[in-house]
C-alpha cells in the first residue's frame, strides 16, 4: 500500500485518472456487507486530480455516492480508521507524455489553489453521511505540495471537519505526520 501524499504519475488516458469511485465500488462490492464490516483501517488514495475530476455532472459522481453509501450501510463506522489521500501531481523525468498540459501542473496559481480547495470541499461534502467514523486523516498534496505545513494542514483539517463536525481534531486522535513532504526534513514540516 502506498502511504498517504505518495506521487503518482499520471496516465495520457484521463479516462484512467477517473476510475477511482469504481474501482473502491468494486473492492467494496467484492468483499462483500461481512468482510465489509470487519475492516477496522482503510485508506482511499485518488490520483493527482484537477478541479472537474469527480463533479455532478460526472458519470463517476454517482458511483462516488455509491461507494460512500456501501460504506455508510456495511462498514462499522465507530471502529473504522479511514484515510483518504490525494496526491500530487509530478512530472515523470524523461518522460513527455502526449496530451498532457504539464506547465499547467508545474505552475501553480492561487486561482488553481482555490479552485482545488473548492473541488476536494465538493468531493468531501457527500462524506458527511461517514460521520460516525472512529477516526478520519486526510492528506491532500496538489497543489498545495509548496505551501507552508501549516497552511496545508489547514486545508486538510477543514476537509475532515466537513466530514466529522467542526470540534474534530485529527492531530489529538494521533494523525500521522508521515506524508509526501516528511522526505524533506522537520524545518520544511513545520515550515
């Protein structure tokens, strides 16, 4: 399993990029409402996304709310730990991948960074439904992967407090700091 914030290397097919709500359908559906039930830690990682990846106007949006309404109606909320994970986008080195508007991912502009903020609350919004859950850690990379740690756990405890209620504090139910930007040090974490 990869840990939370991990890159990933997107495809030349979006079409791929998009399939995330069906394959965490097909997992849940394959376990089957028992094994469903028995799972006590689960991390969901999407892939490096941009601001229309997973919107109403999406076939995947109802899969999403179907993902969201298995876990709701089989999972034993109060004694699952769930992660959900964005990650970031990277360039592949020598790797120049047709269709792909790679500056557009390399330069960052606060337009970028509020129309993310603005898809993650659209995405994370349907989660209230989970929010019963024992414990919810969320590490959102793009395209805050250059912003200070403190603005970036900002963003990611007001997606969790969406979800959990607005007196959730993850970092007092033991969040891990273990993330993409651990590899740069403590003076960029606490940044």
């Amino acid at each position: 399993m990869r840990h939370p914030g991990s890159p990933v290397y997107p495809s030349a097919n979006a079409d791929i990029d998009r399939c995330a709500p069906k394959f965490f359908r097909s997992l849940l559906r394959d376990f089957g409402p028992d094994a469903v039930r028995r799972i006590r830690k689960a991390t969901m990682v999407f892939p490096a996304m941009d601001a229309t990846y997973l919107t109403p106007s999406r076939f995947s949006w109802s899969i999403w709310l179907e993902v969201l309404e298995l876990l709701k109606k089989n999972a034993d909320l109060t004694n699952l730990e769930l992660t959900v994970s964005i990650a970031m986008h990277v360039r592949p080195e020598g790797d120049d991948i047709q269709g792909r508007d790679w500056d557009r991912f390399d330069n960052i502009t606060a337009e970028d960074e509020t129309d993310m903020l603005e898809a993650y609350k659209q995405i994370f919004t349907p989660m209230k439904e989970l929010c019963a859950l024992k414990k919810l850690f969320v590490y959102v990379a793009w395209p805050f992967q250059h912003a200070k740690y403190s603005i970036r756990n900002q963003n990611q405890q007001m997606l969790e407090r969406i979800i959990m209620g607005e007196s959730y504090d993850s970092d007092k139910l033991g969040k891990p700091r273990m993330c993409f930007w651990s590899e740069f040090g403590e003076d960029f974490l606490e940044g």
